[in-house]
C-alpha cells in the first residue's frame, strides 16, 4: 500500500500466488480503494482475493523516460518534501 510513500515499503510477492485479507473487528467501516479510488465496502465476513489478472494490457510510453526514471523522479521529489 502506498509504495510511492517513503515510510512503509512495499511488498514483492510472486505472480502466481493469491492473497487473501479479512477485516479484524472492532471497526466501524472498511472501505476496499485501489489506484486511490474507492472500489467496494467492505462487510465483516467478507474475504477479499487478490490475484493476477488473465487479462493483458499494453502501455504506450508518451515521453522518453522509462518506468523505472518516472518513479525515481517521483520518490525524489517525495523526499524533498520531508
């Protein structure tokens, strides 16, 4: 969560597992975001499955810069705000 964020880290997990989360109450609402937005509500029995898409996409790259540049320019500029 929040891998641009500077104090937590994320995690590397393989493609091919599936990760699953339930809620630990007391709580009084849990709200599922992905990509900053709110995609569900989330109930106490609820078990939330994430795993790899059978879907592919293909990006197009609309400046020089590779992935990886982008997000070192990013975590860059996030330290400077500290």
């Amino acid at each position: 969560m929040c891998a641009h964020a500077l104090y937590t880290r994320p995690l590397l997990i393989p493609m091919d597992r599936v990760i699953e989360l339930n809620a630990i109450p007391p709580y009084e609402e849990l709200l599922l975001s992905a990509d900053g937005e709110i995609v569900a509500s989330i109930a106490e029995n609820d078990t939330v499955r994430i795993a790899k898409s059978p879907d592919k996409v293909t990006f197009i790259r609309l400046n020089g810069r590779s992935y990886y540049e982008t997000w070192q320019e990013k975590l860059i500029r996030n330290t400077e705000m500290l």
